[in-house]
C-alpha cells in the first residue's frame, strides 16, 4: 500500500509551526542529523490510541530516547557514542535537529522491507520483529529530510515526555533555532537517497 505522496516542489526547509517532537531511538536521530539515512520506520506505540501510529505532524524536533541496547541492534552508531543510564533517571532532554515529512507508505510486503535495507541502519531481526509484531504484518515507512540545528537545544526532562508514545509537545523556543538550521545532507544526496527509495516502494 502506498499513501499520497507529499509534494515537495523544492528543498528549502518547511519550518516547524508548533514545537513537536517525534520521539525516537537517540542513535536513530543522529544517523538522520548527521546525513547517514533520510528514512524513518515505524511500527507505532501502545499509547499511539485506537487508530494505530499516524503521521500526524509534516515537521518535527528529533527526540531522542535512551534505549540502552539500541547499539546492538543497528548497524551503525555514532563516534563515541556510549552506554545510557535509564530512562527514568534522564534529568534533561538534548535535540541536534529536526525533520520534514516527505512521503509516507505503508509496507505490507516483506520482500520490499528487504529490498530498502541498504536505505537504513537497522538490523534486519529488529526490523522483521516490528514488521510481524501484531495482526497486521506491516511497517511504516517516512522518507524524510533532516536538518541540524546551529546548536544542540537541550531543555529540563518531563514525566509528560514518557511512555511508548510517538508524538510530545515540546518547549517553544526551539523554532528559533529551527530558523537557522542546516541541511543534514547534500541536495543531490538526498535526491539521491529518495529515488532509490521510491524506485522499491513507488512515487
């Protein structure tokens, strides 16, 4: 199955409107701000409500969370990086960069999720895992495109920001910095990286 896609009729960034963060593994968003993928996979979280994840904002703060084994399974992970403490100790929130959304499908074919491997760092066994988690043998799959932030935003961590949930409501002063962000990849490279990525899963 393949969503409308979302046109982009150029590469300049559509700046956050509400500071809103997507919350995801903190290895995952520094291979995204550090130009390493330009895609996002999504199973969807118990609390995402009836309807199952969504893709409910087309801008978004990279949130990151502290999974502690998250090295073990992806095939990449940054310079330096280091082990985290858990979760329900964290004291602060530190975001490098946000995304826009640029095209959304819903993958039921597992021979296409095999075929975009070269696209992502995640291990095969964690993406199999996620695509047959329930009833519904599937993934989401965002083509997006990352930009850093002129410096790393870091603000107080909150009990709100907690739970296996997507989507958090974030601090306002992070669009000013959004403003004055850099983008994480070439534009020939990200150009680059969505063809081959729509030449599996469509335009």
């Amino acid at each position: 199955m393949i969503l409308k896609p979302f046109l982009c009729l150029d590469l300049k960034p559509e700046l956050p409107s509400v500071s809103v963060g997507f919350k995801e593994w903190a290895y995952v968003c520094d291979s995204l701000v550090q130009g390493v993928q330009s895609l996002i996979l999504r199973k969807g979280g118990i609390h995402e409500g009836r309807g199952g994840f969504e893709w409910k904002h087309r801008q978004f703060f990279l949130f990151p969370t502290w999974f502690h084994t998250q090295s073990e399974r992806l095939t990449w992970s940054p310079e330096g990086a280091t082990s985290f403490p858990p979760e329900e100790d964290r004291t602060s929130v530190d975001v490098d960069g946000f995304a826009t959304l640029e095209q959304v499908w819903k993958v039921t074919d597992w021979a296409q999720m095999e075929a975009i491997a070269p696209l992502h760092i995640w291990k095969e066994e964690i993406v199999k895992e996620r695509f047959v988690y329930d009833d519904e043998s599937c993934l989401h799959v965002a083509l997006v495109r990352a930009y850093k932030l002129p410096e790393r935003w870091s603000f107080p961590y909150s009990k709100s920001y907690g739970g296996c949930r997507s989507w958090v409501n974030l601090p306002a002063e992070g669009l000013e910095l959004a403003a004055r962000s850099l983008p994480a990849m070439s534009d020939a490279a990200w150009e680059e990286s969505a063809a081959k990525l729509r030449a599996v899963l469509g335009e």
